[in-house]
C-alpha cells in the first residue's frame, strides 16, 4: 500500500537484512518488521499510522509514533 500510494520504492536493506520501503529523500521503512510487532506486541504499533506517516510525512494525531529523522529533512522540508 505505501509504495502503491506514495513516492516510496522497494530495496533491500542490506544493514537491516530485511526488505524495506524507502522515500525519494533516503528515509527508509520496514513494513514487514512493523506488522510483525503488530502481531506480537499488539495495537500499540499502529499500522495505519505507520502507513500515514509513510504517505504524509505526517505523525497522525493521537498516536505514540517517534520521529526520528535525519537532520537535513527538515532543511529539504522547508525548501518543498
């Protein structure tokens, strides 16, 4: 869905060893990895938000979600 919706392409994170989905500007996400935590850990980790987060770049609102972003996306955001 993310790579249907979105910019974001398929790679191989060879660091990570698993497959990944990851945006124009370098950030990468493990949707696999998050469903796995959805399954084992419970609606703490919330895949539409997760999908959100992908397709927006936005947290959505009431969710627990960490931003963690390199320092140069907020210089290539203010830029946009």
């Amino acid at each position: 869905m993310i790579v249907r919706n979105s910019t974001w392409t398929w790679v191989y994170c060879t660091d990570e060893n698993a497959a990944a989905v990851e945006s124009p500007e370098g950030l990468c996400g493990y949707p696999h990895n998050k469903v796995a935590k959805r399954i084992r850990q419970g609606a703490e980790h919330d895949l539409e938000a997760f999908f959100t987060y992908a397709v927006t770049g936005e947290v959505p609102h009431g969710t627990n979600a960490r931003v963690i972003k390199p320092s140069w996306w907020q210089r290539l955001r203010s830029r946009s």
